[in-house]
C-alpha cells in the first residue's frame, strides 16, 4: 500500500471511530483537504498533522503508528513498537 493512501486509510478510521465528521475539522482544515488526505490524494505537513490529531484527541506520533503499520501490513503492535523503542535508543532521542 502506499504512503498517502495508508495515511488517508488510517486518518479515516480515526475520525470515524471517535464518531466524528469531517466538518468537524473545520477550525483545522478545509473538509475538502480532509477528503483529499482520505483519499490518499495528499499528505499532511508536521504543523497540519499536529492539527488534524488535536481534533481526534491522539498524539501524532500514535496516528503514524497506525499508518506506517497498515502501510507494512504490521500486526504485531507490540514487536513494532519494541523496534521503535530501538530505534529511539540509536538516535539517543
């Protein structure tokens, strides 16, 4: 899957399942660049992203979880937040 649309799967699956429609984004976003960054036709800046997920109530770093993951196909939450938490290490973040 690609990127953008993995993004826009994920972004879609947040904002329904915290019962919200894309007018709800109206303070952060354009419902039209909602749609777009749902149909994978987009990608969010780090400043947008920050935005969108204050409306969904999650951290960013959590929706990109869930992106990267429906990207790569990665079920096991646990063994890709182990190489994260690894990967944090090596770039002493």
């Amino acid at each position: 899957m690609e990127l953008k649309e993995a993004f826009g799967a994920t972004l879609r699956q947040a904002r329904v399942r915290k019962g919200l429609t894309q007018e709800h984004f109206s303070l952060v976003s354009s419902r039209t660049n909602v749609s777009l960054l749902e149909r994978g036709g987009t990608s969010p800046t780090l400043v947008k992203l920050e935005e969108l997920c204050s409306v969904l109530g999650v951290h960013p770093v959590s929706l990109i979880t869930a992106c990267y993951m429906r990207k790569e196909n990665i079920t096991d939450l646990k063994g890709f937040l182990a190489q994260v938490r690894k990967d944090l290490k090596a770039i002493d973040a």
